[in-house]
C-alpha cells in the first residue's frame, strides 16, 4: 500500500495532545544536485549554506529582485544533495524559479517522490541531535526543529507505514492539521500558496530563525534585505494570534483592525483543541483584536518560542 493510500484510510483527529505524530502533508519535498547545487544555491536562498553543509537545517527564501519572498524553503544536506521542503503546492514553482538563473551551472531539480514527511512532537527519540540540527539513521533523515520540542521525519515512503507504526507506539497519531500546528508553535513561517512577493524574510522572523544572513554575500534581493537589515525599521512582523470565531483564513489574506484598517496578512492558520491559532504579519501597534472584514476572530495575541528584536 502506498503512503498516501495509507493515510486515506486512517480515522486521525485534527488535534491531540502531546506527544503525537502527524503526516507534513503541508510540506513537499524537492532534490537540487549536481555538483554546483550548494554553491548555486548559496547565491539565490537568503540562509548561508556554509551552516547546512556542517549539519544544521535551516528556512530560507528565494526572493524576487525587492527582496520579497516568491518561494520559501528548509534546506538540508542529503549526502551530494540538498533537500528543499517548501509548502505543498510551491514545488513546480519553487523548481521554475530556481531554474530561471541556472544557465550552466550542474545543477538539477527534482520533486523527490520517494520521501514521506512525518513530524513528530515531544518524546523525541535521544538519539536525536540538538535544535536546528539534523541526522540520518536507519529511520530516514532527522530535523528538529529549533526552538521547540518537534522534528520532522523525511522517510522512504515505502517504509513510512512501517515507521508510523514503530512511532505510534509512544505517540498519539494525529492529522495533517497538527503538522501546520506544530509550525504555527515553533513560529516556522513561509510563504504558502497565496502570498507570493508580499513579505521580506524578516518580516516571517527569519533574521531570528537563521533564515537570512547578513554575511553570506550576494544573493537575489539581498541588497533590499540588508538595506532594511542596516538602516530601516521594520514596522511589522510575523505574530501568533489565537482565535474561536469559526472562520478560515487563507494566506496572503487581509485582516483588519477594529477601526476597520488593514493590521496584517495571514502567513498560515491550523485548528486547536479550543478553536484556531494563526502566524500573522501584523504591524508594531496592532493588539490583536483582529476582524475579516466586519467578522470578529474573537482574537488575541499568542506567544511564540523565541522574541521578537523591535528595534526602537
């Protein structure tokens, strides 16, 4: 039975406590190889893949020439390759864009088919590495993520039932919705189907998450990003917010404030055991008291696991 196959006939709620286990169908996964991938890739992600190539996993985003995300990826080595998760949907645009200033570099780009994506939370096996690092073992690759206790699994999916099953022994399986969930907890933002060319990587807290380097060197959109880096003033970033109004909101949506102005975009949202929890864009002064249109959320501020460096 195929993985997908699998998982159709799996009864898995949208929520459950922790530990648990869930499919990332969120997220796809794409190989770059060839024997110039990490050098080409160096010059159009905004992360340094001098860190990747010593064993950490980090976000990073393709950016168009304003310094707006078009594409958003982890990347971590896969021996000679890179694998680049980006949101379910971005992969034909992620290769398209990617591919648009290869010229002759040795490089390829392929939708890696043969992984499945299972994140894990709490109970994380100790033989697991630190935060933001990553390791293969007989399970698949390893990637734990950075600021809290979750770690995402990239397995053959013709194993992945056989290791669902290892893993459900000690984890309470759950839907794809606690995979988004568990990004929405560790403040893991990229840009999903829908939001395309709106926001800088600073603005999704990739200045905090090891998404952009300052010193890496040239990259597409990196003059714009150090400009706003070295002398602007971000007026906005990437939030949680919490919400029981019944309602979905889809990326790159507007929400407003109570005097009916634009506060933020939505980044991506995902149900919880007491309604739904959101990461937003939202501007400096905004409470979070949010509303779609004239709809309250019945919204308030949440936390996320690392702070925010306003500049004052």
């Amino acid at each position: 039975m195929s993985w997908s196959a699998f998982l159709s006939k799996q009864s898995l709620p949208p929520v459950a406590a922790t530990p648990y286990l869930a499919p990332a169908t969120h997220l796809a996964v794409v190989r770059a190889s060839g024997e110039e991938a990490g050098h080409y890739l160096q010059g159009q992600l905004s992360c340094d893949l001098r860190e990747v190539d010593q064993g950490a996993h980090l976000t990073g985003m393709h950016l168009s020439l304003k310094g707006r995300g078009l594409v958003s990826v982890r990347v971590v080595r896969d021996g000679a390759d890179y694998l680049l998760l980006t949101p379910s949907g971005q992969e034909e645009p992620l290769i398209k864009a990617l591919m648009k200033y290869r010229l002759r570099a040795k490089v390829e780009f392929t939708l890696a088919e043969e992984l499945a994506v299972i994140l894990l939370a709490g109970n994380l096996p100790d033989t697991l590495p630190g935060p933001g690092q990553a390791l293969r073992n007989d399970q698949g690759l390893w990637l734990c993520y950075p600021h809290t206790e979750h770690a995402l699994l990239l397995a053959s999916s013709e194993q992945a039932e056989v290791i669902w099953s290892q893993l459900a022994s000690q984890h309470t399986p759950a839907s794809a919705n606690s995979a988004t969930l568990a990004d929405i907890e560790a403040g893991v933002g990229m840009i999903y189907p829908g939001a395309e060319d709106l926001f800088l990587p600073q603005v999704l807290n990739y200045d905090v998450t090891g998404g952009v380097n300052f010193k890496k060197g040239c990259y597409t959109g990196q003059e714009v990003v150090a400009r706003m880096h070295f002398k602007g003033k971000l007026k906005q970033r990437m939030q949680r917010i919490d919400f029981t109004a019944n309602i979905a909101l889809q990326p790159g949506e507007v929400l407003r404030d109570g005097a009916g102005k634009a506060a933020g975009e939505v980044v991506i949202s995902a149900n919880t055991a007491n309604g739904s929890a959101a990461l937003i864009v939202l501007r400096r002064d905004t409470d979070g008291i949010l509303f779609q249109e004239e709809t309250p959320l019945n919204s308030q501020l949440g936390t996320l696991p690392y702070p925010l460096p306003w500049k004052e």
